[in-house]
C-alpha cells in the first residue's frame, strides 16, 4: 500500500550559507518576511498528522490520502509553492462559540476563526467581518477549491441567510456540517423512543441519559418537545410553506415560549445523568450513559470508538425536526485591517482545506462531514464508499437519497450517487454524516437572536442550570 507524504523534496541541494546569505539579502525572487496568519478554530477539529501506514486511505481509482504532517503544516508549505510566499499560522483553539466571541471581546485578534451558524450572523450583524474577495468566487481559478467545490445543497443554505440584507455566503466559507441528534444504545433503547426529543425526559431511562451543556443546543431540543402536537401534526407537515413554518416556530423567544422551555429543560435536568459538552461520548462508549444528545460528527466519532469494543450505537435525528448547523470560516476586521497579503493567505487557507484531498483528511481525523462535494472531483463521493460500501460477502442495501449533497436539481443524481451498504448504517455512522433527504427536509438553522431574546434566553439558561433568579429575587 502505497503512503502519500506531502511535497517537501528539492530538484537539488543547495548548501545553507548560500540560502542563509540570500534570505538576508532579499534575493531569490520573494521577500524574507512571511505573512503571519492568525487562525483560532474548534479544540481536535484539524487534521493534525501523524498517521500510521496502516491509515493510509486507498481510493479504487487508486489516489492514496494520508496525513504525515499536518494539515496547517501543508498548508504553509503549499502557500509558498503556488504563490511564492512564505506564510506562518498561528494557531489557536476554542471550545464554544461564546468562548470564542468573548475572547474577541476582551482584545483577543485573529485573522480568521471557525464559529457557528448563528454566531457568524451575530458578527456580521455587529459589524466584526470582512467580506470575501471577488477573486476568491472565481470559478475559473483552479486554486478556488471552495467555490468550485462547495456542496450545492449547503450554497443554497447559506445564500438563503442573511442578516440586515446582506447575504451570509458574502462573508463565510462554510467548513463542516450536520445535524443535531440523538446517540444511543439500540440494548437499553428503542428505535421508536430515538426518534423523539421527549426521550431527555424519559423516566424509564433515569440519570442514564445526557444532554448538552450548551443554551442554544439544549433550547432548541426543548423547544421541540414543546410544540410536539403542532409540528407533527399531518396538515403541519404537508403544508407547503412546511420548513419556513418550522424554522419560526424552533426558533421562537417570545416570553411565553421561553419560560415552557426552561420548564421543560428543569425537568429533563431532574432525570438526566448531567449537561456536558465533550464527556457525551466517553459516557456512551463505556456504558455509563445509554443515550446522548449529540451532533452529528461527535456521533460518528462516538459510534466509531464503540465499535472498536464491539458495542454498536445507533444515531437518530428526531422526527419533530433536527437542527441543520454549520461552522464556517470568516475573517475579522480587527484582524485583517484591510491587510491584502494578510486577506489573500486567509482565502488560500479556506481554500486549501477545501481540496478534496484535504476534506477527506479531515473528516477521516474528525469524523465530521465537509461542505465540500468535490466540484468536478469524485474524491469525497470515492471516499464515502471507500468507509461504507459493503463487503462481497455482505447483503446490501441501497443507501441512495443523498444526491441533494452532490448536484443540484438532477433527477439521476440519487441514481449516480447510491451507496450499497449495510443495513446497519441506516441508522449508524452513514445516516450521521450524509442524512438523507427527508432528514434534511426536517431540519432547521438556528437563528441569530436580537439582544432582547438573547437576553431572556440566558437569563433561562441560568435558572435551568444554577438557579431560579425569579425565586432567588422573590418574583413571580
């Protein structure tokens, strides 16, 4: 099996003092100086290298992927090769989107950070985003992976956003994707008690289930047990205006929803194991818990460390309607400061972690799944089979409603992109990092709230999690 290292070799040997003596001088065709790149992203979300050779992911069309250096490393030293510049990332880590905007907020600067869907649309209603080059939307340009790659399912996501009237694909590069979901174990629990939220309240499976420790996550899974009889009623469903409807009503802060929700959120608190935000998938791994609030990603992770101790965990995105987020680039005006060399290294990095190889490096380390569909590649398409096409000796089942992800408007493309699994992935690591489409039809973006809500739901989250500020003040 052959293994892929990244280019680092020379045509000749040139000795050091000869190098050394030109880097002084400013001789060599580029400039001594490297443009430093201040990049913050989530914690273990980047291909950080170090495979072994039994790692090494061979295509059938015969491409090897591995990652020996990482991808930031590669990065740099692709920068310098195509454009003649060095470039140096500085690279640093968050762990939620409100960690990240308050380190923005007490004078922490980077150039480029990886938030979320809701939290892009809150900087980009305040103003902290520089927008996207012309030149970076040029489809002509080879080296503009991102745009001639990008899903086109997720394009039209993020060109159906906008705050303010502008649209959010002026000023974010998406980076992963998913849906906001359930992990459990298929021994302790039911298919049928899987496909509804109300299973965080579930007394038969006391302080045996967790919950994420996140207001925005935790809100939106009480919210749809709230409005469980209106969102699955059939003529709710059927209507035509179907997914507006439901984004409105998963995403209401009115005073009255708020306070059902936190009511809901107190009584799932008083039967689940705890709130957590990474402990999720170790707890479910070895037992301690039986079901889990999860995203997508962190699903197939979890479901993948099961498996390595023959433990077989199932993922389910409810059937009142699951949250459609993503992460995204953006740049920060603070940081670029209209700075074109910094900007241009910016839009090189987006598109560098935009090539297929590249994404399939990534979702291989991470087990999320890219924006990136491959525009003209059929790498990431190669790669799906490559994890979850049966084995001759396996009865397979077609896996065949996920050409939304691939191309846009076909009628052939779930016939093109059909994948013969098992049966097992139909509700396992496949149905997580692809959903098909009638889990696509069901979910929806958590919005950006207005300060106002904002404030009502925090003020909530804190009598969920701490206490009840109402009864500590003696209100009513």
């Amino acid at each position: 099996m052959m293994k892929m290292f990244s280019l680092k070799s020379h045509l000749c040997i040139i000795p050091a003092c000869i190098l050394l003596a030109l880097a002084l001088s400013g001789c060599g065709g580029e400039s001594s100086d490297a443009v430093v790149l201040r990049v913050c992203n989530w914690e273990e979300y980047i291909d950080e290298g170090g495979w072994d050779e039994d790692e090494v992911i061979e295509l059938d069309d015969g491409t090897c992927i591995a990652g020996t250096d990482s991808l930031i490393e590669d990065f740099e030293e692709w920068y310098h090769e195509t454009y003649g510049v060095r470039v140096k990332v500085e690279y640093s880590t968050f762990g939620t989107n409100e960690e990240l905007y308050n380190q923005l907020t007490i004078g922490d600067v980077y150039d480029i950070v990886c938030p979320s869907e809701y939290m892009i649309m809150k900087m980009m209603r305040e103003g902290m985003l520089e927008p996207y080059s012309e030149s970076f939307k040029d489809t002509e340009n080879e080296e503009n992976y991102y745009t001639r790659g990008l899903s086109p399912y997720i394009r039209s996501v993020f060109d159906d956003l906008s705050i303010d009237g502008e649209q959010l694909s002026e000023y974010a590069a998406g980076y992963m994707w998913g849906t906001l979901g359930i992990v459990y174990n298929p021994e302790e629990v039911t298919q049928e008690e899987a496909k509804h939220w109300d299973i965080l309240l579930n007394k038969d499976h006391f302080r045996r289930i967790t919950i994420k420790d996140s207001v925005r996550d935790a809100y939106f899974a009480a919210a749809a047990i709230n409005f469980y009889d209106e969102i699955t009623d059939p003529a709710f469903m059927g209507a035509a205006d179907y997914h507006e409807r439901l984004s409105e009503i998963l995403n209401r802060t009115d005073p009255e929803t708020v306070k059902a929700v936190e009511d809901i959120l107190i009584k799932a608190k008083e039967n689940v194991y705890s709130f957590e935000t990474d402990s999720g998938k170790a707890d479910m791994v070895t037992g301690k818990v039986i079901a889990n609030e999860q995203w997508s990603g962190d699903a197939v992770y979890t479901l993948d460390q099961a498996e390595e101790d023959d433990v077989m965990l199932c993922y389910s995105a409810p059937e009142e309607g699951t949250n459609l987020w993503f992460d995204g680039w953006v740049m920060l005006k603070a940081g670029i400061e209209e700075d074109e060399a910094k900007k241009h290294a910016a839009e090189a990095f987006v598109n560098y972690l935009s090539r297929p190889e590249s994404a399939v490096r990534n979702m291989y380390y991470i087990g999320y799944t890219s924006v990136i569909a491959g525009g003209g590649s059929d790498i990431i398409f190669d790669y799906l089979n490559w994890n979850y096409a049966a084995d001759d000796e396996d009865e397979a089942v077609e896996y065949n409603d996920i050409g939304y992800f691939f191309e846009a408007d076909n009628e052939e493309s779930n016939e093109k992109y059909t994948v013969l699994t098992t049966k097992d992935q139909l509700n396992r690591q496949l149905y997580a990092q692809y959903p098909p489409a009638s889990v696509v039809d069901r979910s929806v973006v958590m919005a950006c709230f207005d300060d106002e809500s904002n404030e009502r739901i925090n003020r909530s989250w804190t009598n969920v999690r701490c206490f009840d500020l109402n009864k500590l003040f003696g209100r009513k």
